[in-house]
C-alpha cells in the first residue's frame, strides 16, 4: 500500500469510531425528544428550549478542551508519555472551572425564561430540565479530557464504546425520570435532564476506569501521583482553546440566530428549514470525524518531527472528506423528498424541506473542506486562525448576505429560507478557502523551520 493509501486507512480507523460516537450523541437527543413527547407535546417543547441554554454553554467548555487532543497527539508524536498526564490535570482543572462557570449561570435560568414570556408550565418544565442536567456538567467535561486524552494517544475505540453506555443508561434513565418508577417523582420531560446529568456521570466513571487498566492508556499513570493546578500551564492552554471555543460559539449562535429570524415567516417555514438542517448536521459527523481524525494525525508527525507527513495527512483527510460529501450530496439531492417525508407528513412542509435540502447538498462540499482544515490547523496549535476566518465567514459573509437575500429586497425580492441558505453557502465556502490559504502558510512555515 503507498504511503497515500496507508494515511487513508488509518484515518479511517479512527473517524469511525467518532463518528459512532457522534452518532450515539445524537440518538439520546432524539430518544430524549421522542420519549419527552409521548407525555405531551410541552414536554416536548421543554426539552427542546432547555437544550436550547444547555448545549453553547457546554459546547463552550468543551470547545476549549478540544486543543487538548492534538497537543497530547504532539507529546503522544514525540514519546513524551511523561508530559501528557500533568498536561491532563491542568486540562481537567480548566474544565471543571468552566463546568461550575456553567453551573453558576443556569442557575438563573428560571429567569432568563420568565423574560422569554412563554407559558407557565413550559417555564417551570424547562427550568426543571435545565436544573437536573447542570450537575452533570463536571461529569461531562471531565468525560471530555479523558476521552481528549485517549483520542491524542490515536486511540479512539473507547469513545465508540462508551458512546453506547451512555445510550444504555439513556433509556431507561428516561424512563424512570419521566414517568416516575422505582420510587422516584414523576417529572414528564424535565426527567430528561436528570437522566442526562446521570448517563454523563456514568460515560465518565467508564471512561475514568478505561484509562486506569487499559493497556493502551495505563502508561499515562493517572492516578500515580496527582498535579497541583498550574496557573502558567493552565493559562497557556486556555489561550489555545478560547479561539476553538468561540469558533463554536458562533457557529451555534448562528444557527440559533437564523432560526429566530426565520419565526415570523410562519411555522411552515421553520419547519423545513429545520428539516434541511437536521438532516445536514447528521450528516456533518461524516467530515467532523475525519477532521477530528486529521487533527490527531497531523499532532502526531509533528511530534515525530515529520512536517511532509503532516501535510500528506492533510491532504488525504480533504480528499477522502469531499468525496464522502461529494457522495452524500448526491444522495441528498436523489432522495430529498423521501427524506423530508421521514420528518413531516405536511406536504407544504415536505416541498419546501425538499428545495431547500438541494441547497443543503452544495452546503456539504464546503463544509467538508472547512472542517477538516480547520481540523488540520489545530494539528499544527494554530488555533487563532478559527476564531478569525468564523468569525468572518459564519457572520460578517453569511448571516449578512443571508439577512439581505432572506428578509429584504436590496438584491433581489426577499427569498425567505432559501436567503438564508444561500448565505450558509456563501459563508462556508469562504470559510474552507480562507482556512486552505492559512493551512499552506503553516505548513510552510513549519517546513522552514524544521529544515
């Protein structure tokens, strides 16, 4: 096998098991949802708005543990096995810092919903749900450090594997919350988050005694001798995983931001659109893997002092992603109405699901190169660059043009979804040149100074 065709497999090998792991994630959301709804459709809703404060603030958190993963992949690289557990510690402290940061904030969130003006019950459901998820934060970042952890060591088994312990714990956590069996009080869909805030505890005492007797990750001696927080270390690390944070805070917000302007148009409207992007975030986890798996790599051989690797990495993980999204944009287009029809049985919200699902197709080949060379990026540390080029890109590119073509006549008469869609396109495929051009300064200026 040429060196090329190597690089391919063992990318392959380990974005498979994140992209189990991903998919696992998102199935508790949808049994979290569905179970939710079969008690009432505010059940239902009340899940949905207390994900809506859950997930950026969490995401925040665990976007800054992301630079973690290619830095231990860089001492991983380098056979540096001694630095990677102080290295957990400190990341394990910036963790739980922004878990109780979290914590602190929800708290209130009963009041950030008395200010949203919806019903009493949806209220006091949501601030139920969000009450009962919160303390499962600590659980899930610390989850997030060891998983980092064992993903930068190019071991990624154990994320697939205890994807489906949180899924097994997930069910019948749900069921006992919801409907109130064992003894325990009936909450209806705020059980969810208890059951949520348990199966993170349970991902990571699994993962906690992974990393104790495993093979593969007992080298790293985690419980050998314990790291005092480390003010300098700890701040170094955060530099490099604020701007990964931010760049997922404004991806979320964006989202959130489009579907907020998009209410006045009539639930019609948002419901396709959600549809479309339901359907492209599933699909998402196909390239997010493989960026997650380039960051790995490329971490690696640039321990190993291996520049011309790292790019040879790079540029099979781009290959590889479009025409994984080259394949799934087809698929997309051919079948797009029975697709829809998977979602709604409205037939004005399948045809307008159905068109803008068309666009979401374009949408997957920029979004496959922006995520892996994003993921590339973090290989080499260059972390700045993605608060930048996102910022750039998701707001000042697409939301603007998106709001224009959407909600207004300055170019053309206002297109509705499809402006906003169209404006996604536009701001992605910024995002996959901008993030290419800084990908060939790097990995230039990496090729100087290793020679």
């Amino acid at each position: 096998m040429n060196h090329s065709g190597y690089q391919a497999k063992r990318l392959i090998q380990l974005a498979f098991p994140v992209l189990v792991a991903q998919v696992t994630q998102t199935m508790m959301g949808f049994i979290d949802t569905v179970m939710a709804g079969r008690v009432s459709a505010t059940d239902m809703a009340a899940v949905a708005v207390g994900t809506s404060l859950w997930m950026p603030a969490i995401l925040f958190v665990q976007g800054l543990i992301l630079a973690f993963t290619p830095l231990i992949a860089h001492h991983h690289g380098a056979n540096n096995t001694k630095t990677i557990r102080p290295l957990l510690y400190q990341a394990s402290y910036i963790a739980l810092l922004g878990a109780s940061i979290v914590m602190i904030a929800l708290n209130y969130s009963s009041w950030v919903f008395e200010r949203m003006e919806i019903e009493a019950e949806l209220q006091r459901l949501s601030t139920g749900y969000i009450q009962g998820v919160m303390w499962g934060a600590p659980a899930l970042v610390l989850y997030q450090v060891l998983r980092s952890c064992s993903e930068g060591i190019s071991y990624t088994f154990p994320t697939m594997l205890i994807g489906f312990v949180g899924l097994a714990i997930n069910i019948p956590a749900n069921y006992i919350f919801i409907n109130g069996y064992l003894g325990m009080p009936e909450l209806g869909g705020a059980g969810c988050g208890v059951a949520t805030g348990i199966v993170s505890w349970g991902m990571f005492i699994a993962m906690l005694f992974y990393v104790r007797f495993h093979s593969r990750l007992k080298p790293i001696e985690l419980f050998e001798k314990v790291h005092l927080p480390d003010i300098k270390t700890m701040w170094s690390m955060t530099k490099l995983g604020m701007p990964i944070a931010m760049a997922l805070l404004f991806e979320v917000s964006l989202f959130a931001v489009i579907a907020l302007l998009l209410a006045p148009l009539g639930s019609t409207v948002v419901a396709s659109h959600q549809i479309a992007l339901n359907f492209s975030s599933i699909v998402f986890m196909l390239p997010l893997s493989i960026g997650m798996a380039v960051s790995i790599r490329v971490g690696y051989y640039l321990g190993r002092e291996q520049p011309d690797v790292s790019k040879t990495v790079t540029k099979v993980g781009l290959i590889l992603a479009f025409v994984l999204a080259a394949i799934t944009a087809t698929i997309t287009i051919l079948l797009r109405g029975p697709i829809a029809e998977l979602y709604n049985d409205n037939l004005e919200v399948i045809a307008l699901a159905g068109s803008l699902m068309f666009l979401a197709a374009l949408y997957q080949l920029s979004d496959s190169i922006q995520v892996v060379a994003a993921g590339a990026l973090r290989g080499y540390k260059d972390t700045k660059s993605a608060f930048y080029i996102t910022l750039f890109s998701y707001w000042v590119i697409g939301m603007t043009l998106g709001y224009i073509l959407a909600r207004t006549d300055y170019i053309f008469p206002a297109m509705g979804a499809y402006g906003f869609w169209i404006g996604l396109i536009a701001g992605l495929s910024s995002a996959a040149v901008l993030f290419a051009i800084r990908l060939v300064v790097i990995q230039k200026r990496v090729a100087k100074e290793v020679n």
